[in-house]
C-alpha cells in the first residue's frame, strides 16, 4: 500500500520531524502518557453536539457543520500550546476538502481556555502545506530518522525515549 500523508504527520511535521519518521515507522510512542490520556478524554467529551470525526481516508475531522451554508471544520486541542502544528493541520484538512471540490473554513477549538481560532485557506497556506506534505513524503521514504534535536516540546514528548534515553 503506498504512503498517504495525515493531518497528524502535518501536526507534527511542525513541531518534529524525528517524531514523523518514528510515527510513520510505526514506532509507538508511550500510550500510557499523561497528555495522551488526556486529549483523548477532551476528544471525547468536548462538542457533543457537533457531528463528531468524520474519516476521510487521511484525513480525520474532529467536527464538521454548516453555518450559512458554508461547510465548518473543527480541530479540537487540549490547549493552545500547539496552536501553530494545531493550525497547519486544520490547514491540510481544507486543503483535502478543497481537492474533493469543497469549500470550506476551519475553527481551531481549545475547550478548556474557552477559545476558538479561524482557520483559512488561503493561496499562500495551501503553497506551504504543498510543501509540508512533500517534505513528510522525503521524510517517510528516508532508511533513518532525522537526528534528535531539541526544542520546547521534547520535555513532555511521549517519543522522548526514542531521542534521549
């Protein structure tokens, strides 16, 4: 079966690139991590009443509605500590949707900092997640991975021991 890049490689294309190699190499990270554990329960019990992931193949949307006839996908995140990777991959939803011939607007949702972001795509987006996905594509199809690099999310990072044990 061929590659297809995710949303989650995307999400982590932008925080780390060792850590897409090791996902994409099924190397599973600590799944008894506390921020693991704790984003799935947000996952599962943040927006009951939106319709609730959406699976498109590589792509799954945690909520998707229409608001004035325009389709509204939301991403739900524990925090906005990840804003950024959390944007990029709400990005590359649209991008997937625009691809199908649908038009829609992204909303990045943090329940618990009661905050909601606008996410568009927009040309200058779509140009760098094109790029993101084709350097995901380089980094999946490469024998190692990227050597371990430091950054401000290695303290709590569920891979941490694939890096610095």
């Amino acid at each position: 079966m061929e590659f297809q890049v995710t949303g989650t490689h995307i999400w982590y294309y932008y925080i780390c690139k060792r850590e897409v190699w090791l996902m994409i190499h099924q190397m599973e990270p600590d799944e008894d991590d506390e921020n693991i554990l704790i984003g799935r329960i947000i996952g599962e019990h943040a927006y009951k009443r939106e319709k609730k992931e959406v699976d498109l193949g590589n792509a799954k949307l945690d909520l998707i509605r229409t608001e004035d006839g325009q389709v509204v996908v939301g991403e739900v995140k524990k925090s906005s500590r990840f804003v950024e990777s959390a944007s990029k991959q709400l990005l590359f939803y649209l991008l997937q949707l625009k691809q199908m011939g649908i038009d829609a607007r992204g909303e990045l949702l943090i329940p618990e900092e009661k905050k909601k972001i606008d996410v568009l795509l927009d040309e200058k987006n779509e140009v760098e997640i094109l790029a993101a996905i084709g350097e995901v594509e380089q980094i999946a199809a490469a024998a190692r991975p990227p050597e371990p690099s430091k950054n401000k999310y290695c303290r709590k990072c569920a891979y941490s021991e694939f890096c610095w044990a």
